[in-house]
C-alpha cells in the first residue's frame, strides 16, 4: 500500500478484516510506557533479558487490561503506515494487480462537531424511525461494528474498481471470527458444532480462488464480482446465493474518509 511498491503476490484472502482505530496522538507512547512499567523496567533494551515466562505474563496483563483487549498491531506512523488503511485506499493509495476476496461476517476520538454528527447524524437515538437497532446497545456495536471491521471490505473493493469477490458469512452465530472453523474443517468433529453444507462449499470457492483466481464451487450459485451495484455471496442462511451488499451505504463511505480522526 501506498509508495512502498507492489505486492509479491497476485491473489490476497483477507478474513477477520476488522482495524481498531488509534488516532489519540501519543497513544503508541503511552502504550510502550505502560509496559516497561508493567514489565518493571525503564528501555526498551531491558525487556530483552527478560525471561519469556516475565515478557508473557507482562503482555498479559497489559492486553486484559485495555478496553477493546488491544494494545499492540500497526498504527498509523507516517512512513509504514502513513496514514489510516481505508483513507489510504479512498487515495488509491493500492497495487491494482492483486485479486482480492474479501469476507465479513454479519454481526460484527474526534472533534465535537463530528461527534455529534455520529451521535445524531450517522446512528440517531432509537426511535420508531431506526430501522436498523431498536436500543442503545444494539445501536453502540452497530456503529463500533460498521467503523471497525464491517465496512472495511467495501475499501477494498472502490479501491480495486469493485473488481474484487466479496462474501458474508451468515451462520449461526455469524460473529466476529465465527468463519475460521469452516476454513480450517476437516471432517473430523470440531471444537462447535459445523454446518457442512456451508463449510464444504467454502472451502472449495476459496481454494479455487487460490489456484485460478475465481472463486468457484459445483453445484452451487456463481460468485459474481462485487461490480458497481455491490454484490455479495451469502454463506448461510436461507441459502448460498448472491445478494445486495446491505453495507453499501453512506455510513460507510463516511467512516472510510477518517473525518472523525
């Protein structure tokens, strides 16, 4: 991404794409300096003779500890990361080579002007008029959901002329992560419950993907495009087959502009 030059590869999966915004300036800082104090030490050279039982148990507790349970991953740096990945993908800041397919499951600090925009603009108060939540919980990881992880797939695809294969996962219980035991199963009996006539097929449009870049399974609905009007597999219920994306909405271009940061 950005100016560091293409990919070495032609075809990229992207599961569990969701990115916590960390746009509090000196929040890395705060973040390296609440460790060595965890740790008991004062650089960034001490950690390093320290035990790796000490090192896990500091990162334990700094990790429990935080409110979304993240401490650590990229932040925006200005070189590495040289700013937020969704505005960078609004600048076409992205090597157009790659094939990209892209899941999201289904239930997955700013200025006041834009805070009250989120809070009365983008996600009202419940009324007879919100169709998509009825109460402030169900309202709160709606918007935490949609800015996190649920709209970034549709970056991904604007940035790659919605040329890109996208799919949601819907089944039960079709929450963060919930897809990993339907990539990985085997046939054998795992940890929760599989449903295999979902699990089957996705692994054969996945793989598929992997060795001609076009997801593809027999016997069931073709994978189509993303395209200009969104469209998206379905896998679960009522049935596999290609839908409207539902996420394909203003909330979502919004929160890609990184206005809020």
């Amino acid at each position: 991404m950005a100016s560091k030059g293409p990919f070495h590869s032609i075809k990229q999966l992207f599961q569990v794409l969701a990115k916590p915004f960390c746009p509090i300036v000196g929040h890395q800082d705060e973040v390296f300096e609440a460790f060595l104090d965890i740790a008991g030490v004062i650089s960034l050279e001490k950690p390093k003779a320290l035990s790796s039982e000490a090192l896990r148990v500091a990162n334990y507790i700094q990790t429990s500890g935080t409110q979304w349970g993240i401490s650590y991953g990229p932040k925006t740096d200005g070189s590495f990361v040289p700013e937020q990945p969704g505005q960078l993908l609004l600048q076409a800041a992205s090597d157009k080579s790659v094939k990209v397919t892209v899941l999201h499951t289904t239930l997955p600090s700013a200025s006041d002007t834009y805070i009250d925009y989120i809070a009365k603009g983008l996600y009202p108060p419940p009324s007879s008029t919100t169709k998509d939540y009825t109460t402030n919980l169900e309202r709160t990881a709606l918007t935490i959901g949609e800015l996190c992880s649920a709209c970034n797939p549709n970056y991904l695809a604007r940035a790659l002329h919605n040329e890109t294969y996208n799919y949601f996962f819907s089944q039960s219980p079709a929450i963060h992560t919930a897809d990993i035991v339907y990539t990985i199963y085997d046939g054998s009996n795992p940890i929760v419950p599989v449903n295999t006539s979902i699990a089957i097929p996705m692994q054969k449009y996945l793989t598929s993907f992997a060795v001609t870049g076009k997801p593809a399974a027999d016997g069931n609905a073709q994978f189509e495009l993303y395209g200009a009007g969104g469209s998206v597999l379905n896998l679960g219920p009522p049935a596999i087959k290609m839908l409207n994306n539902p996420l394909n909405i203003e909330r979502c271009v919004w929160w890609q502009k990184g206005l809020n940061l």
